[in-house]
DNA sequence: TTGAAAGCGCTAACAC
DNA sequence: GTGTTAGCGCTTTCAA
C-alpha cells in the first residue's frame, strides 16, 4: 500500500477512535507467549521468595490470556548465573524477566539479548546499559535519605548511630552502597542535625558471632542498609541490651518478627511481590495488549512499623 | 442435563484442568458491560478526584475489554444524593460502585440495589449491612492505632497532644471517630506512655478562623483525624508558632505542600486512586472474567513524610 | 499489492 | 432436554 494510503487509514481510525478488539485480535492470533523468569534460587533466599510469589500471581491472573512462563533460577554464584544465562540464550523466549546479580556477567548477558530483540524487564536493582529495557525497582540512594530521615525522628540530644554492613557480596555497584550514601546525605543535608554522629562496622558472611557487644557500647541507633537487620535485632535481644532503635530493610519473616516484638522500629519494604507482578504485568502489557510501558517504574518507598505491619 | 451427567462433565474438565478461553468467550458474548459510578463529585472535593483519577485509569484499561463507565456524581448533600440514586436505580447497570456518604440513604439504596441483583462494590467507608457486597478501603480504626505510634516516636518527656476535629458531617459512624478511638486505643494499650496528656476541639465548617493561639499553648504535637491538617498548618504558619508537629490523612496538595516546608510530619495515605482503580478491576473480574473475588479489601496503611513523597 | 476465505473457541439462538 | 449452527472481529494464508 502507498504510503499515502496508509496515512489516510490512520486517519479514518484515529477520528473514529477505532480500539483494535482484544478478544477477536488474541483470539485469532493464537498465540502463546513464552516469558523466562532468570532469578535467584528462591527457597534460600526469602527476598526473591516473595518476588516469585508476585510472579505466580501474575502468572495465574494472565495464564488464560496466553502467557507461560519458564523459570530459570540459579544458585546465588557467577558459575550458576552463566549456566542458567545460557539455557536462557538458548531458547526462544518472548519476553525475560532477570534481575542483574553479577554485574560483568549481566552485562553480557544483555548484550545477548539485545541480538535476539526480545523485551526485557529487570527487577531488583538497575544496571548502566545502552541495551534497551524496563527497570521496576526501589531507588536505593533515596531510601537511604529515608532512612536518614526515620532516625532523625526519634532522636536523643546526643545520638551516635552505627551502620552496620553485613553483606557477602563484594560489587561496588550494590543497592546497600547507595543506601548509605543516601543516607549520610540526609544529614548533610540538613545542618541542624549536627549533635549526630556515626560509626561503621562491616561483617562479612552474615556472621552474627562477628558483632561485639563493644560494638554497641555508646550507640542509641542502629542502620542496617540491607535486609539484614534481624542478626543485630537477635545479638541485642541475647545480650540484653535495649534501648537501641533499629533502623533495616525488607519484610523477612526474622525481621517482621523483631518488628512484632518492638526490638526493630523500622523497616523500609521495597515490595518484592509487587515488583514481581508488576515485572509480568508489564511484559503482558507489551506483548499481549501490545501497550506502551513506562522504562523505569521505581516501587513507592514504604515504612513499615509494628502498627501498619500486614499478617 | 441430568445432574449425574452434570456431575461427569464436570470430572472431566477438572481432569484435564480446561480453562476458558476468556478471548473467545468474551468474542462470543458480545456484551458490553456497563457500571455506574456513583460518589460525590469530585471536582470540589480532592479525595474524590483521587478516587476518580483511580476509576479513570481502571476505565482506560478495561475499556478494550468491553468495560463502559456511566458517572453519577452528586453535590455532598443527601437530597443530590438522593436524587442521583434515583438515577442510578433507574438505568440498568452491570456492577455498581458506590459510596455511603450518608448513613440512611444509603442503607435505602443498598437494598433495592438488592432486588436488582447487581454486584456492588464500596470504597472509602464501609456500612454494616445484609446486602452482598464487596469492600475496598481503609480499616479507620487501625489507621488511628498507627497515627499514635507515631506521636509517640516524636515523643519528648512531658507531651501534649490536641486532637483537631474539622469537620461538617455529624454522622456517628463517621471514620474519623473511627480514628479517634483507635488513636486513643493506642495510649491505652502501652500504659509506659503514661506522660501523654490529651486535648480535643471541635471545629464546625471548615473554618480555620476557629482556631486560636490558645488552643496551642501547651501542645507539643497536633492529630488532625481528616484530611484537614492543612488548615492547622496554615494557622500555626500563619501565626509563627513553631515546633508543634502535626499527624494528619490523605495527600491533598495543601497537605503535600506543607509536609514538604516540614510543617506536617507525617500523613497516613489511603490510597483513593488505589481504591478507584480497584474497585474497577473488581467488577471486571466478577462479571468479565467470572472470577472469584475477595469480599474486603483492605488498603495498606501508607505513611508519608516529606522524604518519601512521591510528585 | 490486493482480495477472499478459513478459522481461532466460544455463546446464543434455533431446530429437533 | 439435546444437538446443530451462525457468527463475534480479527489474523493469516492462499489465490489472484
């Protein structure tokens, strides 16, 4: 058809408001679209337990639409992630789901996707790439400055707070960097919160018998920039030590508990089930009602103390 | 068909886990389905443009689906109300969505929503009726329980809390008695708080004229159990009282305003857009989809500072 | 390049 | 009560 044509038609549907029929058009089309889901083992880690759960739910509320997925989930190493990317590589998929834990592996992985032009939805934590895709996730520096913000709430005249960096991954580039860095710049951001002071202390390997009670010796508030925060919660519990507010993130059942028990005052959700579903959804979107979707969808930064808690 | 064989066919498709084909299904029926709206206007009132905004995205979505909206917006008095009901029971809709801004009336409307077997779901407040229904909200009474948690983390030593009731309905089911006891529950309920003492006032219609520096002499923190905490700020701001901070609902653009100058501290959100959006997808999901959908649900309890405040 | 026709899986109307 | 069939609006295929 000359070009001419085409314009012509475009008008005629756009001053009729013609809306293509979903039902007839999927119906007709008869397809099904095939989506990979490359994560993280998730019955070890709590955290990625409840993004899947937000997949199934979008997967059974988009399964009578034509949408199946297939999981491809790695142990918590960069030989796994390889291994689980080539299977990924090698199938035909419609979409994938993928969350970049491994930075230079990830990277690679993308730029073997970008060649096979499918969609793709990162979740979790963002990567600097040129390959084209759609980022649903926390904006971590900016819970840090909320983080920053819960403290300076519940302040004593002289208040020194420990950040607490229980972490077994390396990359510079992680999600827990930035929250501490948004969090000092809270302070710095506001110069009438001089009487703070703080203290840092790194463990590695989630090793709870690394904390000393020293530690804590001066302390009236503890920051954890990670989900970590119920080894500090058990350590003061088993030490008898309270009065000391503990700031941390993610609704883990260990920290949901502390939080029950008042041993942790705060924790910043960042949603994984929502991301999760959110994640398909927008593949869905894309592919099925073959909609246009917003890049970047950063998840609400939402505080959760023992009162608002959902069962 | 005879209710054995009934019985069989039904066997048969749980064996081999038959879904519907929704496209073809809908292609077939053919059917558009129209609900109505019915809620107060919202161009005076800015919780309801919420709730609309919510309900047009929701209308945006489904339209495609065969979902049509029919808006029935009355002016916050009982005889619009009542006369918009009228409206509403005379056409005939697929799904009903719906508001009980006033008790008796709306108890009237329900039941002879009830007569024409029409699914209805409420939002914002529920009512206590026989009438099937489906809830979506806020749990009032919990959402005063958590605005005295967080009163109670802004504590100093001796502390004064002035409940500001604004308010021009007289309703006793209202929510923000609702509030008000949860509030009070809270205190009650964590007796080492002892050193809160607590101040009421009662403002008719909105008139910040009302209140008076008095009012504010001994006061260290101010609950606002409606979305009128503006109004507080605004008179305090005003009159260069400093250091009071104030708990207040909903994100109103005065209410944002004056937590992003830090004259509000905290606002608990209820989600209208949440709440419209919802109740939409409901009502899709009952009649379009056919599917089983929760009897009440809950919105989660937001709470927002400036730091967390999304533009 | 264009046109005609089959058929996706289901519902509703109709005939038996 | 049961079986048959048209047709929903679109995509794709095949023929012209």
């Amino acid at each position: 058809m000359a070009q001419e044509n085409i314009d012509k038609v475009n008008a005629i549907i756009k001053e009729h408001d013609y809306k293509r029929n979903v039902f007839a058009s999927n119906l007709a089309f008869n397809k099904r679209f095939v989506f990979a889901v490359f994560l993280p083992k998730y019955d070890t880690i709590e955290y990625w337990r409840a993004q899947v759960q937000g997949i199934e739910k979008a997967e059974e509320e988009y399964r009578n639409f034509g949408v199946i997925l297939e999981y491809h989930l790695y142990d918590f190493d960069s030989i796994s992630f390889k291994e689980k990317a080539k299977e990924v590589l090698k199938s035909t998929y419609d979409g994938i789901l993928f969350t970049p834990t491994f930075h230079k592996e990830s990277i690679d992985f993308l730029n073997k996707c970008e060649l096979k032009n499918v969609p793709i939805v990162m979740v979790d934590s963002n990567i600097e790439t040129k390959v084209q895709h759609t980022y649903i996730g926390q904006d971590a520096f900016k819970s840090g400055v909320l983080a920053g913000k819960l403290i300076s709430l519940v302040v004593k005249e002289e208040h020194q707070v420990l950040i607490v960096k229980i972490t077994r991954e390396i990359e510079a580039t992680s999600v827990y960097l930035q929250r501490i860095a948004g969090f000092y710049s809270f302070f710095e951001n506001n110069n009438n919160l001089n009487h703070f002071k703080f203290k840092e202390v790194t463990i590695k390997d989630s090793g709870e018998e690394l904390l000393t009670i020293d530690m804590f010796a001066t302390i009236q508030s503890v920051f954890v920039p990670n989900s970590r925060a119920y080894l500090v919660a058990n350590f003061l519990e088993k030490n008898n030590i309270i009065g000391i507010r503990i700031i941390g993130y993610d609704l883990l059942d260990l920290n949901k508990e502390y939080l029950k028990k008042g041993m942790i005052e705060f924790l910043i959700n960042q949603k994984p089930e929502i991301q999760g579903f959110t994640a398909i959804a927008s593949l869905y979107k894309q592919l099925v009602l073959q909609e246009f979707v917003l890049e970047t969808q950063y998840m609400p930064l939402e505080i959760i103390v023992k009162e608002n808690l959902q069962m």
